[in-house]
C-alpha cells in the first residue's frame, strides 16, 4: 500500500502544483482582461477622434469647394470684364482710325485743288 500511497502523495503534489499554476493562469488572464479593458477604451477614443478628424475633413474639403467656385466665378467675371474692355478700346482705335483717314483724305483733296485751280 506504500506505493499506492506513494503514488497518491505525488498526484497530490501534481494536482497542488497544476492548482497554483491554474491560479498563476487565472491571475495573469485576469491581467490580460484589464489591459485588454484599457485597450478598448483607448481604441474607442482614437476611433472617437478619427470621426472628429473625418468630419474636419468634410467641412474643410466642402469649403474648398465653394472656394474654387467663387474664384472660377470672379475669373469668368473678369475675363468678361477685360474683353469687354478690349472690344471697347477696339472700337474706339477703329473710330480714331477712320476719322485720321478722312483729315487726311480731305486734306489731300484740299491740296491737290489748291494745285489744280493756282493761277499761274
């Protein structure tokens, strides 16, 4: 019976060795439960700050937007602006132009009846 006894003794110190390296297991799972907790949580600010950054974005990129629209829109305005101005001072080189041609033309007429019509 020694031996049974024997073999008892080293079940039970076996089964003291595998309680107290269940409860190490236990303790470290219990650890492992918190950091996890506290991952969680900082997880879930981070995904707390990325939707304040995604909706930053948006704003900013909607605003951007409405800048390049109002911008385009005084370009076109201005470009309109300048040739309107362009055509106008066309015009008006053109009218100086032809009213140069017609002094001209009527001093010539006036010269060459001078030289016609001198007595000699």
């Amino acid at each position: 019976m020694s031996s049974l006894e024997d073999r008892i003794s080293k079940l039970e110190g076996e089964v003291s060795k595998l309680s107290d390296r269940v409860g190490k297991l236990e303790e470290r799972v219990g650890r492992l439960e918190d950091s996890v907790n506290a991952l969680r949580e900082r997880v879930a600010r981070v995904e707390g700050i990325v939707e304040q950054m995604d909706k930053r974005l948006n704003h900013i990129e909607t605003e951007l937007r409405e800048f390049r629209r109002e911008v385009s829109d005084r370009f076109e305005g201005l470009r309109k602006e300048i040739f309107g101005e362009i055509l106008s001072l066309r015009r008006e080189l053109n009218m100086r132009f032809y009213w140069l041609i017609g002094i001209l033309m009527t001093m010539w007429v006036t010269i060459i009846l001078a030289i016609a019509f001198k007595a000699p």
